[in-house]
C-alpha cells in the first residue's frame, strides 16, 4: 500500500478514487452510527467525513457497515468449490472467511489444504485458512491422507495459513495425547479453533489450557457464559443441520459480546441461497433479543481481532474497503457489497465470474480395489443384530436390535423389513476395505444411493434395499470420479458429479441444486422418508465415528460408545 | 510450556504447584467477580474451581486481579534502570510494561535499546520493547545516535521487541515523509503505538491510514471518542506531569471502554512512590465514575489484546500467574503481588532483588570536546533579544524580548534581573557545539544546575548566573560521566551520577530520592522560583524542539513556532 498516496488523499490534498456520500456508518469501535462519506483509494477506506472523488456514489443514509466475517466454516458443506462458494455468500454479504478445509484435507491431505488456497486467489472473498488438526478424524476409518503434527509444522507459515482448525480431538487435548499436544505446541504462536462440546469445569480448565481460543459447539446460554470466562471466543452458528444462534442470544450481554462470533460451520447451497449466510445470523440475533449493533460487531470486528486480522472488520483509515449495503436494521437484507473498493454484488447476484481450478492432486479421486468383485454379502452366526437407526433431523444415530432373516449364513433382505443395507467402501487407497452393516428409518425401495461424501474419510457410501442396485450405484460413481447417484430398479437416475475431492464441483450452483431436487423428488418416490431431512446428506453422517451412537466405517461397525469396532451380531 | 503436565494438573489427576483458595476473582472477560481457586503450576494458571495444591494460600475472600499492564512508558523518565524500576512499580500492581526506549536511544542508539532489553531479562517484570521511531526528534540538534528505517528493518525481529514506538513526527506521517513511511512500512505487521495532540479531521485519517494503533496524548473527552471512532487504541495517561485521567474518565462509555488503556509514560520514582503507578490510574478512574471491573479490563486485558500478548491480562488456564491482591474497589490498594506464580511483592515491599547490569555502550557516554576551553560568552550585535520565558508547571515555555546589557560586543549578566544563562553542549561526539541561550523564572543565583537529561538528544544542559560556576557544573558532569549537579559559589553541593547514558542509575531509589530533595532544598535556598515545579527536571525540556514555543539546543536557539533556529538578537 502506498501509503504516502493515500496520505495525500485522506488529508483532502488529491481526490479519492471513489467517495461513498451520505452513509449511515454502523461504527463497531463506538457502536454508534455516524453520518459521512466514506472516501476509497486503491482498495482502502482513507477517510471518513467529507471528500471528493472521481467517482461519487449517493447512499442516500443507507447503512453501510463493515463486510461480515463467517467465523469458522467447512466451504465443502456446500458441495461448492471455492469460487463458486463465493459467488452465493459474497451477495449476502460476507466478505472474508475463516475456513477450515478439513474435509478435502481427509482426501487429498495437505494438496487439498492447498487446492483451497490456490482457487481463492483470483476471488474477491477474503479466504483464510486453518490447518485441520484431526485428519484423519479416528483411526477406526481408512482416510485418504493423514496430516501429522510434522506436516503441521512445515506447513504452518505458507502465505494464506491463519491458524489450527477446529480441535475436535478434545479428549486428546484434555488427557493428554502427545501427538495431539505436538501440534498445539507448533502452532503456539497461531490462532487455535476449538471444538468442544458439552465439555465444562475442569475439562474445559484443560482444554483450554493450550491457548485453544474458541469454540462454535456451544449449545445453551450456560455453557456460552463458562467458555467465556475461561477466556474463550465463543462463535455463535447457524448452519444447515446445527442452529445455535436463538439459544444463544439468550446469553449475549453488553459485559461478554466483545467474545462473542458468528460463524455458519456447515451451511448448504440452498439454505444460503434462501435464508442468507451471516446476514442471517445477524438477523436472527436481532430477533431474539441482540442489540443490532452489538450484533453486527459480532460479525466484523470482534471476528478480526480474534483472528488477529487488523485489515478487516471496521469502516476506518486503512482498513480494506469491504462495505456492505442494506436499509433495515432489523432485516439485514444485503443489497451492495464491496470488497477493496469494488463494487462485488448487487441486488443478491454476484457481479464477478468465479475464475475456476481444479488440479490433478485434487481430482480423479476414487480408487476402489476391483469394483466388480466388491461383495455385499453380508456373513451372520446368529439373526441377532445390530441395526443403526436414523434419527430424523439429526447426525447421530440409536443402536437398535433387530432380528434378521439369515440364507446359508447370509443376511437375506426381507422387503417388509424398514432395514437396508449401508456400505462404506475404501476409496482412496484401493485397500479392498468394504464395512457393511443395516440401518433403518430410511425407506428405500427398488434402489440404491451412493455418493463420496461420507464424513470425515469421506470414503464410498451406499444404501440400498438390493445388492444389484447398490453395485451400479457404486460403479457409477467410480465412473464419475466422486458426486452422489440414484439407482432405481438397476438404473441410473441421475447422479450429480463432485469432481474436486468427490466432494465439491465447480458446476454452477442452479444446476447442482436443480438435479439434487429431482434426485430427491425421485428418492420420496422410492419411499425415502419424509422425515429424513435431506434424502442424500443425511446418509453422509451414517459414516462418522465421532457422534454418537452406532456408525458404519470401512473397517465395520462402530460403537462410538464404546469406541471400538463391535461385530454386528449382538 | 509442558502441556501433557498442566493438563493434568488442570483436570485434578495431579496436584497444583500453587492454590489460592476463596479468591473473588476479577474476570476481565465477562466483568464479573467470581468466587472461586486460582490452581498455578510452572508459573500458569491451570484452572478456575476447586483444587488441591501442594501449598495452598486461603485468600479469605480478597480480590485477585489480573496483573496490571503500563500501556506505554519511558522508563528513563523514573532515573532508574529497569532493574530499579522493577522494584518500584511492581509493588503497586505492575506486572508487564511497554516501554518505548526513547531516550537510551537518542544517546546510546540501538545499543541503548538492546542494554533495556538485556537489563530486563533477569527481573520478574516483564518488559516488551517497542523500538524508537523517532531518534533523533529533529536535525536541529545532535543526539547521540540515529535509527533509521534500515535499522529498524534490521533490528525488528529481535527477541524482546514487540512494536514501534510512538511515531511523534505526525507531520511527518501526515505530508508523507519518506523516511518515516518506510519505518511505518517496515513495521506493518507490528503492532505501532502513535502520539497526535490534538491531531483530528482529515489529518487524523492520515495519521491513522499506515496502522498506527494507538494514542497517548489526548486531553478531552471528545478528542478520546473522534480517535476511538477512528479506530484507534487510546491510553488514559496519568504521568508526573501529563495528567489526562480525570479529564478522560467522563469519555469512557460501555460501548468505547474496550479500546480504552492506562499507561504512566512518564513518572518520577517519587510520584510512583507516593501516589503509585497503574493502579493509581485505575483509581482516578474509579473516582472519576468509571465502573471498577470497566477500569480495570483497561489495565489489563484491553491493553493485551491491543498489543497482541496472548499470555498476560487475565485469569485463565493457560495465562501467566501475574496476580494482584487487594481489598478494596475503590482504593486498589495493592498487598500481594505474583508474577508467573512467584510471590514478588507484599506490603508495598518489592521481595526479589534487582540484578543489576551495565555495560560500555551505555556508560561514559559525556563526551565533550575540551571542556577546559568550554566559552559561554554570548556574543551579541543589540541589546533586543530573545528570551526564553519559563512557564511552571509546563514544559511549553514563551518566547519574550527583553533588553539587556552589553559590554565589548557580549552579553553582561545584571544581578538585578531575573534572567540567567543557558547552555546546551553537545556531549556525545565531541563536535564542540554550544549552543547559548538565555532564560527568565527560574530564579538561581550564585551559581548553576548542569544536567545530562536534556530532551530529547539529551546532551548536556547547563543553567546559571554566572560562568564559573556553569564551567565547574559542565565540568563536575564530566567527571561523574552524567547525572545532575548544583554548583554554589564555586563549589559542588551536590551531584547525583547517572551512570547509564546520563540518564539512569542502579543506585537505589532511596538514596536518589534523598539527595534529590537535599539538592532541591538548596536550589530553593539559592533563589529557584517556587513556582518551577521541580528545580531540575523541568530545565530538562527546555531543550526540546518540539515543544512551543522558544527552545535551546546545542545547534542555538530554536523557534518551534517557525520550525527554525534563529539568532538571539530580535
């Protein structure tokens, strides 16, 4: 930044490039409002008060507050792939990110990590990145790559590495695993997101202990208020599946805000398209109680210094020229937003192309051992089993147990029965792995599901009523390197292809989110549930082996109570 | 820090080095008070809540707060090394300082800061660096040493050095100085500390564009809130001579007070002594209606977010056990202090020793060229000349005519007036500048006051009624090599040696303190006006081109209205 040029234009001895006149600044420092021209030079905010400027804009007393910060978010969530991730949420407002990419990093490791970092380059977004700390997530699964407290250390100051990502291996932290350890140690001098819920007293005393400085997994105003005076930030989310923020705002005072974020975590396509992106977590705090200002502090301000980043988060000299537009304190309804001073989105459309990436570390990513022998067959010594039910609306899941029919010691499926069988493939290393087990409270018939979204290996995933089925679903994804399919009476529907990690695409978002809604007219047709929230996604959680209760890996079933890989007989 | 251990501690599967039980715990983050033990181990604090300890302290119900923080200061200003100072200020509460080595620097260069880190090491206060931007304050004079921006660039990313220290040449930032850009530009990721009197508007924007951080030098309430809206971090400043906290107090508000800080930036050990240090803020503070638990977030925790010290500022696992005992809100009367779990002061009663350290760049650093031949004949062409007027209690003074007496073409002392001579000799290079003036209200007769503080290239000043004894004052400075001395009737009453650069001793407190009053006690005796607040430390300004209105420095006389040295003769 030439700062001696922007000197000459704040003091008002040269013309600004462009002034934004008669703003209603949201001022996050005194939390006030204040009217002025916000004057912009070379992508920064040079002055506030009265200037001139080649280009002058009237605002017209529409609020203009700072761009909003998304806290801690998994882009991947949105099937998206970066560029195309900034094309939805930019519109609504949000201008810099703070991502964790820990799912394309169980695939494609630390090449993945990079992946994310190369395709926000050319964006406007703000995209800083946290090094995922858990990859993989157990060591109950088969993950495409595993990122040691080594890795960490060597990569932790690229251009574009902000911090540890979201340390979900609490127990590890708190009793005191020394890899776990190892890589709080190497990254002492970062940003360290926490993940820690339900934990409190003396486990919260040690989990914190290590200079982990926040945590987005807080559930009630109680445990908001604890994490706060044990010195954490706590992020307040609104995501797909997790909605923290009506909760919450319970417990937000004018003593604590200042620790207080927003942040989304997991957020799909369609709910950011329709409800908003921190917009809306602006918004529902308003509803509930938060003072807007307050509010719109805990979507700038308070989010940059946590994540030390002094360039964002404000409407003051020096401070990047990202704005955003709107007219109602209450509503929050985005219209402009700028970011370094140009002029990104209007009206909730984007007006940047997203400039797309992919590379080979990153694509062609599902490699299954022989796909043509993968057997489905499921071997039983008694009919006792047992069966992982779904839990609508939920990503855990409750152990039943079933009685099952049993063929010359295979499970034979009885088309009267809810339960279906669950398969997760190893898919990155063609191990041969291949985890079977049953799960009802779907609904299935005459079909299969497959998709590469499978947290957090994000291995090869299928549910079917029939093994024919749920083989041509399989082999149609290996076709398609990585997405979701529906197989129907030994067809294909329709599948969607996630060609970035099998977990992403750069395809627009309106064609991606068209096909998932026929896919799941269709999927109710072939009797999926009405209350199982989303046909597709809701399956992607039957393979993670950190939520309670019963979960399926490559390597079989899994008692998360237990910890351990338990047979399926009972 | 051994994390596996303190996690263990933190837990309860293992017993605290240290527990303080029944504490009313001061929680900077939530502003409450907390009853509760504080668990330390390896000089951390591990936990909040009940817990065993291998000594256990009942605190019986008194408040612990988080050790205070002096958000910007010059040591030099207290005569004391580091080590000294330790031994003053931490028995009032100081845990930590920024200090910004102004001062050394102008005399001793970089080798003067490194002699503030090194002297620093072995204490238990810690102490962050900021390195002088502004050495020397003007070309109008000859210091001891220049810092330029490539000594910066080169110094910055030394142990011990956290920023910049105040940028007092606002002009410079302002009109776009070169070389005060590319120290602002070097320093862009650190964090700068700024000083802009009354500086607002349009300038400010300028001033606050290249991230300097924070102001030390407001005196209203409204200059407070325009800063804070600004962006910046604004210490309320309680020195031996600025006094701004009362002025102050009626600014803060719970929306702004996050980014409102205390700092002492220049106090004499006695006024330390007397009135104490950041607690003394806090309290003024108090008096003045701001929140006790607002006051004391601004002496601690805001000051370490401002300045990025992850480590300090409050009472939470994983923090340094920096602890202060107290009993009462109002009075922040100091008992019990810890630092990094170590008890180090009781009582007002420092209990740790000072190690105290010197080294050759720092001593013998009085210079002067023949001091024999030294001549402090004023040469002039009329009797009309300049004065320089003494305002007390101030370190601005007024520029006055006055006729005076001339014999053979040179000034001609007239016992019956009130103005004495005044020389600044240049005592770092031997260059042979004298620069001579003269000086109303201070009222010394037979005899003269020689001293090397003189601001801000601290060469040596010298003030007397006549030129023997300013000749054996210079000279007594000479041979003590820095310090103070007062000279009657051809003989040294008094001298107080400053070893270190002419500006510190590691002479106990005391023992400076005492001959400081005896030799007050005698200036007064000989005539110093009463209403010169201190009869030696306020001529150490009148040396300071900075500062309206006439000035002297070893170059000659200095109009700071014009910017210029001009002659003594209107």
């Amino acid at each position: 930044m030439d700062t001696i040029k922007l000197a000459k234009v704040a003091r008002g001895d040269a013309i600004a490039d462009l002034v934004l006149k008669n703003c209603k600044i949201i001022n996050v420092f005194t939390r006030e409002i204040e009217i002025g021209d916000i004057a912009i030079t070379d992508g920064k905010i040079v002055g506030i008060g009265e200037y001139q400027g080649k280009e002058e804009l009237d605002l017209k007393n529409r609020f203009v507050a700072p761009g909003f910060i998304d806290g801690h978010v998994h882009i991947e969530s949105s099937m998206l792939t970066p560029p195309q991730f900034a094309k939805i949420i930019v519109p609504k407002g949000t201008t810099s990110i703070i991502a964790d990419p820990h799912e394309i990093a169980n695939v494609s490791g630390i090449e993945g990590i990079k992946y994310m970092i190369f395709s926000s380059i050319f964006g406007p977004l703000n995209v800083n990145i946290m090094i995922p700390s858990c990859v993989p997530a157990t060591s109950f699964e088969t993950s495409g790559a595993i990122i040691t407290s080594k890795d960490i250390k060597k990569f932790r100051n690229n251009k574009g590495v902000l911090g540890l990502g979201e340390v979900m291996n609490y127990p590890g932290v708190i009793y005191g695993d020394p890899e776990v350890h190892k890589k709080l140690e190497y990254m002492a001098d970062f940003v360290k997101d926490g993940h820690a819920p339900s934990v409190h007293g003396k486990e919260l005393n040690a989990y914190k202990l290590s200079g982990i400085k926040t945590d987005h997994e807080c559930t009630t105003a109680e445990e908001l208020h604890e994490k706060v005076a044990r010195g954490m930030y706590i992020h307040l989310r609104e995501g797909s599946a997790t909605r923290n923020v009506k909760a919450l705002a319970k417990g937000v005072t004018i003593q604590n805000s200042r620790r207080l974020l927003f942040c989304t975590d997991d957020k799909h396509s369609e709910d950011i398209r329709n409800e908003g992106h921190i917009n809306y977590n602006i918004k529902l705090a308003i509803e509930n109680g938060v003072d807007p200002l307050t509010a719109i502090q805990m979507a700038t301000i308070n989010i940059a210094e946590c994540y030390k980043l002094d360039n964002i988060g404000a409407i003051a000299p020096g401070y990047d020229a990202d704005l955003v537009v709107f007219d109602s304190l209450k509503e929050i309804d985005v219209d402009e937003v700028y970011i370094k001073g140009e002029l990104v989105a209007k009206g909730n459309k984007a007006l940047f192309d997203p400039v797309l990436y992919t590379n080979g570390y990153v694509t062609n990513t599902v490699n299954i051992k022989d796909s043509s022998k993968v057997n489905f067959d499921i071997k039983l010594k008694n009919n006792r089993v047992k069966v992982i039910q779904l839990i609508p609306k939920n990503v855990t899941t409750t152990k039943v147990i079933r009685e099952v029919t049993i063929k010359n010691g295979i499970y034979k499926q009885d088309n009267n029965s809810d339960i279906l069988k669950l398969a997760v493939i190893e898919r990155h290393h063609q191990t041969g792995n291949v985890g079977l087990g049953l799960v009802e409270g779907y609904g299935l018939k005459n079909g299969a599901v497959a998709m590469t979204i499978a947290h957090d290996s994000h291995n090869l995933i299928v549910i079917g009523d029939n093994d024919q089925d749920m083989k041509i679903a399989m082999q149609e994804i290996e076709r398609i390197q990585g997405g979701i399919t529906l197989v129907n009476n030994g067809k294909v529907f329709e599948s969607i292809r996630l060609e970035v990690a099998g977990l992403m695409t750069n395809t627009e978002v309106k064609i991606i989110e068209g096909k998932l809604k026929e896919m799941d007219k269709k999927a109710r047709e072939m009797g999926v549930n009405k209350a199982v929230d989303d046909a597709f996604l809701s399956l992607a959680f039957m393979s993670l082996p950190v939520i309670p209760e019963l979960k399926l890996t490559d390597k079989g079933l899994f008692d998360v109570t237990k910890f351990a890989l338990v047979p399926l007989e009972e």
